[in-house]
C-alpha cells in the first residue's frame, strides 16, 4: 500500500514537472510560422532577440520572469532556427516583423504583453510600442536607442558612423557568404550554452539573418539625417520603458539613448552597466535579470 501510495506521488510529480516544462509553440503570421518557447503562468512577457542569436539567449531571464509569475514567450525572429525563413528583402520588413509579435500575443490568447527586445529584437520593439500600443503594457529594451536617437547619431556622430560599418557591409548583396554558424556562435563564451547557439544558427537562414539589414538599417553617407520607414518613428511610446545599455558596446554607443525620454508618454527609466557589452543580457546576466523583473514588479 505504502509502495502504491509512493509510486502515485512520484508519477504526480513527473507529471507536473513535465507541465511546467517549457513548449515549442507556434503563431502564423499569414503564411509565415513562428516558433516560440511558451513557459509559466501569469502576464504575457514577449521576448526578442537579435543577431546572431536565437530564442535561447533569454533563458536565464525567462526563468527568473517565470519564478516571478510571468508568463514567457521567446520567439525565434522569422530566418532564425525553427521559424519559416521566406525568401525576399521584403520578407523582413519592419511592418513584417511587428506583424509576428502580434501573431504570438493572439496566438497566446492575450489582448497585450510585455514586450522585451535585444538589439535587432528591440529595433523591433520599438516600432511595436510605437505603431501597435495596444499590444504593450511595459516595454524593456536591450542596446538599440529609440529611432530618433539612432538617426541622430547616425547624422552626427563620427564614432556611430564608424561602429555601424559592419552594418554596411551586411547590406552588400551575397555577404551572407561569408558568415559561418562557427563564426557567428563565437561570441557565446558559456560551455553549456555553446553548443545549442550552434545547433540554433545551423538551422537558421544566413540570407534571410542579412536582409533584416537590407530592408530596415539606415542606408546613405555621413550626412544622412534621416532613416528608412523600417525604423521610422510613427508615434510616442504609450507605455513605461525601461532601457539598459551596456557602456562596451562597440556596434551601438550609448549617447543614442539621450533623449529617450522625449519620446515616451509614461515613466522612463535608463540603466547602464560600465563592464558589459553589446549582448548585456549574458556579460551582466544577474544583474539585467534582477534589474528587469524588479522594473516590472513595481509596475504591475
């Protein structure tokens, strides 16, 4: 009896240790999938990241979010790992890509989300908050300045100018041959986490990876004042925004973040940490992790 008794208990706990599991899901955005890792209970928290990365990146912080009871859901950006990788420049439109957060958030039975996003993920965030506001209820930014920040820079600041030629050099036609999943996972020093970047980016589109480059990055000389529609500012940020900038960031300067908060309607708040770099979330993972879910348990 006894023995009965214990088995059910441990067959209970497989149970619900197998449905607090994390689950690939996936939205359709017309006739594009993407997939998303779907885990806890409570708000919806959307996550974006960028290049060269996939939905893993934000595991540590999903697992925090999820302790904190949030509910995640980290995408693959379309051309990435297990999301449809379409064919085309066009495919990777700004209004393309706002259209695949939407998707996720119906797709959840959700009406809006917290929205966080990394460097081509935040690009992206950005223009949701800005054309979508309904679909955000606290925006988190990782790295990529606001879009009037960045076209500043971009018009008058030689440094930005400079950091921005690999972005250039993405946009060339056929580049995308020179990029390898080795060379692109390189940057991801954790062992444990190696491994799957590699896996995630063999599986991903190079091409496809460039052309958010080509359809959405500013294009033109030093004197450019403006950037293309992709990026264009078409309305204020309805929501609180939180944005953290690691000040090593070689591909983005931080000066693009001054200002941000003529551009928001709610509660602003800039974090900036000294020792870390362009990917913030993993050089200063604690301390992002704690600073965000703090940020958004003190806005419920």
């Amino acid at each position: 009896m006894i023995r009965a008794w214990i088995a059910a208990l441990a067959m209970l706990a497989l149970a619900g240790a197998a449905a607090a599991a994390p689950q690939d899901r996936y939205a359709a955005n017309a006739d594009v999938k993407i997939h998303y890792v779907a885990d806890g209970k409570g708000p919806l928290v959307v996550l974006l990241h960028g290049f060269p990365d996939y939905s893993g990146t934000w595991k540590p912080l999903t697992a925090e979010l999820n302790r904190a009871g949030f509910r995640t859901a980290a995408l693959d950006l379309r051309g990435y790992n297990l999301s449809d990788k379409p064919a085309g420049v066009e495919a990777y439109a700004m209004p393309n890509l706002v259209g695949d957060v939407a998707a996720v958030v119906a797709a959840e039975g959700r009406k809006d989300a917290v929205v966080i996003g990394h460097d081509w993920g935040a690009a992206i965030a950005w223009r949701v908050a800005m054309d979508r506001p309904d679909l955000v209820r606290r925006l988190v930014i990782l790295s990529v300045p606001h879009p009037a920040g960045f076209a500043r820079e971009m018009a008058s600041n030689p440094e930005q100018q400079k950091n921005s030629a690999y972005a250039r050099n993405f946009q060339q036609p056929g580049f995308e041959k020179n990029l390898t999943a080795e060379g692109l996972a390189a940057w991801q020093k954790d062992p444990a986490e190696h491994a799957a970047y590699l896996a995630a980016l063999k599986r991903s589109d190079f091409g496809a990876m460039l052309n958010y480059y080509r359809a959405n990055y500013p294009r033109g000389a030093r004197t450019e004042t403006t950037i293309p529609a992709g990026m264009a500012a078409q309305g204020r940020i309805k929501a609180p925004t939180l944005v953290i900038h690691g000040m090593k960031d070689t591909a983005l300067n931080a000066a693009g973040h001054s200002g941000t908060w003529d551009h928001v309607d709610a509660d602003t708040t800039l974090v900036m940490f000294p020792q870390a770099g362009h990917f913030v979330q993993w050089d200063a993972k604690a301390e992002v992790n704690r600073t965000i879910v703090d940020w958004l348990k003190a806005r419920p």
